[in-house]
C-alpha cells in the first residue's frame, strides 16, 4: 500500500506543473482576436437579420439549381427562411411606399422598391422547389436571372466612402 501511494504523489508533483510556471505562460501567450474592430461593431438590427436570411436563402437556392439533393434538414431551412424573407420584404416595401424611396439615405437599407419585389419572388419559388413541385427549364432560367441580380444589389456598394480598397498609400 506504501508502494502505490508514494507513486501517486511522485505522479502528482510531476504532472501538475508550479503556479509560477502557469503565471509566466499566461502572459507569454495572448488572446487572438477574431472579427471586428471594437469601434467599428454596432448592436444588430433587424436589417442585418434580413440580409443575413436571404444570403441564406440564395446560397439555399443557388444548391437546388445546382442539382444539389434537399434533404429534410434544407427543405425545412428553405420553408422557414423564405417565409420570414418574404414577410420582410413585403413590410419593407410597404415602409418604401408609405414613407417614400430617397436613393440618397444614409440608414438602413436603401434598396430600389423593385428588389424587394425581385426578393418576394425568390421567397416564392424556394417555397415551391421546397415543397416538391419541379421547376420548368425556363423557370429556373428565370430565376437564376433573379439570383443573379439580388445577388449585385446586395454585395456591392455605390458610395465611394465604403470602398475602402480605394485608398491607397
């Protein structure tokens, strides 16, 4: 018994290294950051959801054209997405109609009162494709035409000040 015991207290002095020695790792090592800057974060708005969902939604769609299979997991993801997509884009067309469309605002999102149109539609035909009904050649022609320019209006920014690729040394 005195046997085990001894080596379980050698074993234990051995594997545990000194506070001391965690200390000086601890500040040799520091924390990676990830993502952005402080000053440059803001809380998320309900504008963020939307972009976020209809990213989704296109990459979702852009599978499908692709022969990708639907799997229960995507058809339900497509359903869910497309209806809240939809639902959005609807409000916010309303919003365009009521309030106006000023192509110069600076908050929120200032889309042309077509795309949300254009977005309406892509929500309609995931819903279709995820509920099983096939989509005609020219259909999905159309909307891969649709994909195409949701897809500009939403990863390109018009205003100079955004690009910052621009500023050179």
């Amino acid at each position: 018994m005195a046997d085990v015991k001894s080596v379980a207290d050698r074993t234990r002095k051995t594997d545990r290294p000194a506070k001391d020695t965690l200390l000086q790792k601890r500040e040799v090592f520091e924390m990676l950051r990830l993502g952005s800057k402080p000053e440059n974060m803001r809380e998320m708005e309900l504008d963020d959801i939307f972009i976020s969902r209809l990213q989704l939604l296109v990459i979702m769609t852009k599978s499908y054209l692709n022969k990708y299979p639907l799997g229960s997991y995507r058809e339900r993801s497509i359903l869910e997405n497309a209806g809240f997509v939809k639902v959005d884009a609807e409000e916010l067309a309303e919003d365009i109609v009521f309030f106006g469309w000023d192509e110069n605002a600076q908050n929120g999102l200032n889309f042309e009162p077509v795309f949300y149109q254009r977005v309406k539609l892509l929500a309609v035909m995931a819903e279709a494709f995820a509920k099983g009904h096939s989509l005609e050649a020219h259909k999905q022609e159309a909307l891969e035409k649709n994909l195409n320019t949701i897809c500009e209006a939403i990863t390109f920014s018009k205003t100079i000040s955004d690009m910052q690729f621009l500023k050179v040394a």
